[in-house]
C-alpha cells in the first residue's frame, strides 16, 4: 500500500430489512469486499450500518448501491434520504478539497 493516498471516513446508514444477527455478517461480509473498506459494523436491531472506509477508493454511493443489491436498501425517510443527500454532497467536496494541489513558496497561482 506503499505510495497509496488514504483518507479514512466513518459513515453510519439506517437500511431496512435487516431481521436477525445473520443480517448483520451478510452485509459486513459484502461491504468488506468492496476495495478500501477497512470496518463494517451492523446492528440489526436498529437497522443501523456503520462503515469505515478510504474515500479515494470507495464512495458512499456505492456503498448504498451495494446495501440495495443484497437486499438491505437504505432507509427512504424524508431525514434519511436527506441525510444520505448531505453525505454525498460532503464527500464530493472532501473529494474536491484532497484533489486541491496549494500554492507555495510565495509564488502567485497560474494565470494570475
């Protein structure tokens, strides 16, 4: 993983569906196929998923894509879907914010 950019983020999702313990280590297994998840975490009793993952290799979208392909969709409230909303909406600006090269050496920016 020599050279390799990371930034860890930790993000928690209500889904539905999730009706026993078994729930729980089908979505932890599926998650952590994903490439650049690091933990998952799941309490079927709250419908709650929290995942740990590197944001230039795995984004929550897809993390939501892959809940609905195994059967545990996200949670479709008004609060949830807005949540989810501001999650992408955060990530790409973190996204935009790491991809941001600074000025240095007092040197004006290019085109200035």
């Amino acid at each position: 993983m020599r050279g390799q950019k990371t930034y860890p983020v930790t993000r928690n999702l209500k889904v539905t569906e999730m009706v026993c313990d078994e729930c729980s280590n089908i979505i932890a297994e599926a998650l952590q196929a994903l490439g650049g998840v690091s933990h998952v975490q799941s309490d079927w009793q709250h419908n709650k998923v929290t995942v740990t993952y590197n944001l230039y290799q795995v984004k929550i979208q897809e993390v939501e894509k892959l809940l609905l392909e195994i059967g545990y969709p996200p949670a479709e409230g008004f609060l949830q879907k807005t949540k989810r909303e501001w999650l992408h909406f955060r990530e790409k600006n973190e996204m935009d914010s790491l991809k941001h090269v600074g000025h240095c050496c007092s040197k004006p920016p290019v085109g200035v």
